[in-house]
C-alpha cells in the first residue's frame, strides 16, 4: 500500500486551464503539505494543512487553493494555469508530533502547461 | 535568499569511495538538520537527520557531521554503491509560530559509477 499517493503523475495542459492534483495518505497523520519542485530541483513548501486547518501559506499566488475534506486527503487546485506553473508538485504528510520533521513524500506530480 | 546552501550541485564518485556533501546555513534558530534522498521519478524520502546537540551521527554507511560554530553539516557516505545514485537534499527546520518549517537545499546530483 503506498502511504502518501496523489494523482495524476503527469499533467499536460494548455495555459489557462483549471486543474487539480489530489493526493491521500493512510499514515494517520495529521499533517499535510504541498511542495512544489522546480526545473533546477529546488523544493519549496507551498502549503500545510493541520487536521484539515491551513498552518502555513507561502507566498504562492492565489490561483493556488488547496482543500482538506479530511485529513487524510490534500488537494492542490490550479486555476488559470500559467508556463511558470509547469514543475513537480509533491504531496506530503507527517505525524503532527514531529511536524516538518519527518516528512513521507508522494511520488510527485509533473505538471507541464503548454 | 536562500537560507541553506548546499554543495556541490553535482557529484560523481568510483564505487567504493567517499561521497561528502556540504550545507551551511545562517538562521541561528534552526534546530533540526535532516538529510533527504530522492531517486528520478519519486519523491524524497528521509535518511539520516541531526540535532545540533551532537557533533556526529552515524547510520550504516551514512554520516552526518556537525559544526554549529561554523554553520555548517555535510553528509559522507563510505564506500558509495550504484545504488546511491540520487539527488541529495540537506534541509534546516525553522520554528515558525510553533510550526516547524522546513526549508531545503538546492540539492545534489550524486553519480556512483562502477
């Protein structure tokens, strides 16, 4: 069973499109995020989620809204997809005793927007 | 502004030998010092972490060393397999408003080569 799973793996779309990632983990955990990983690697929080509370927002701009039905399920929803969205967005989790610090990753989301 | 910086940006070592990976910082609030690795396609997972109570931790092959004088930590990894071909991340954990943040290196492509 893989512990954080978030879906689709790869996203192709034309710019100005809506799209969303959904992403579930059965950890238990109580803590979600949103990472995104750019061209050259770097990774960069976007989002935390607390039992289905926002904890942490970055300076991502807000066609970005990310969604907590529960706290097992993260979603990322994209609106007016622009060329610099294209990246990996990785989901994430983690036991809210150890926050940050000891974080299980999904296997990413490529998205590319044409 | 990147708060921690990580080198080299890429790495290539002989089966057998000695990989280091360097990574300094400038928060002095940063208290935990994790290590990710991420292989193509997947997400990173944890390996190794410090806190900087100690100078030294050691897991198998992996190593981390600490300098809190100097700002700095770096992984070694004895006798480098294929295997561990990977991108490497250092990461610095930052108390933000009791929520820990964790910020990452720019990351490091290490190439094992038999």
């Amino acid at each position: 069973d893989t512990a954080v799973s978030q879906t689709p793996k790869y996203l192709v779309t034309q710019m100005g499109n809506d799209k969303s990632i959904k992403c579930e983990q059965n950890l238990g955990h109580d803590t979600m995020y949103w990472y995104k990983q750019d061209s050259k690697k770097f990774l960069k929080i976007m989002f935390s989620y607390n039992n289905k509370e926002l904890i942490i927002n970055e300076t991502v701009p807000n066609r970005f809204s990310p969604k907590s039905p529960d706290k097992a399920h993260l979603n990322l929803h994209i609106n007016s997809l622009e060329l610099g969205d294209s990246a990996v967005y990785f989901c994430a989790s983690s036991p809210w005793e150890d926050t940050n610090e000891k974080l299980f990753f999904g296997s990413g989301t490529q998205l590319s927007v044409l | 502004q990147q708060q921690v910086k990580q080198s080299p940006q890429s790495l290539i070592v002989q089966k057998g030998g000695i990989s280091i990976i360097n990574c300094a910082y400038e928060n002095t609030a940063f208290d935990y010092f994790p290590w990710y690795q991420q292989f193509p396609g997947k997400g990173p997972a944890l390996l190794i972490a410090i806190r900087p109570d100690v100078s030294e931790k050691k897991e198998g092959r992996f190593t981390i060393s600490f300098n809190k004088s100097a700002k700095q930590f770096s992984l070694h990894i004895m006798d480098s397999q294929p295997g561990d071909s990977a991108t490497y991340f250092c990461a610095a954990s930052e108390a933000l408003y009791n929520t820990d943040k964790l910020i990452f290196g720019t990351g490091t492509r290490l190439q094992v080569f038999p």
